[in-house]
C-alpha cells in the first residue's frame, strides 16, 4: 500500500528513475479496482453523461491519475532499459498496447542501466 501512496503523492509527475514490477502492478491494480467501484457509483447516482457515457465521477478519478499512471509506466519502461517513449506504442491500435503490455512484463535488468 505504501508503493501506492508513494506513486500518487511523492512519485505523482516523477518521470526518472526506476519502477519494479511490483510497483507498477500494485498501482495498476489499485488503479482498475478504484476505476470500477466509481464507474458503479457513477451508474447508481445516474452521474453518466448521456452523449459520451462517461460518468462524472470516475472522469475526474481518470483526469486525477493520467499522470501518475504515465509516470509509473515511463518508470517501469526504465527498469527494462526501454526509454519511455515506448509509451506512445499505446496509440497504436490493437498490437500497440500488446507489444507495450510485454514489454511491461518484462523482468528488471539486473545490471546499471541508463535509467538508474
């Protein structure tokens, strides 16, 4: 829980530096659970814009995180010696974010890299 906190106060807009897989998951996980339970209240207290379907809510959870979560991503990328520009893979359809989500999966380097 601590990795979480950290990545959403002293980490928020860090781009530098190393993230583990550990670290990037956790936050991922919080992340989706955090994401469906207000996308529930959203559909509950009938706070979804009808012409977008986005509810009001969870919209602004997603406005809140866009930078942490790129943060803790272009991190990640580090921690497999990737620069984080392969985040832009994601704009790809389809087989961006596949390339992009093996390349997050991918183990630490062990060894000094350019990112340390």
């Amino acid at each position: 829980m601590d990795m979480i906190i950290q990545c959403l106060t002293k980490k928020y807009a860090q781009f530098s530096g190393r993230a583990s897989r550990k670290e990037y998951w956790l936050y991922f996980l919080f992340y989706i659970v955090v994401y469906i339970g207000l996308t529930i209240l959203d559909t509950t207290l009938y706070t979804i814009h009808p012409g977008s379907g986005i509810g009001y809510i969870s919209g602004i959870f997603w406005l809140a995180t866009i930078i942490p979560s790129m943060a803790v991503a272009v991190r990640r990328l580090h921690d497999t010696n990737r620069v984080g520009w392969w985040l832009l893979l994601s704009l790809i359809p389809i087989i961006g974010p596949i390339i992009l989500l093996v390349f997050l999966c991918f183990r630490s380097v062990e060894t000094e890299n350019r990112f340390s």
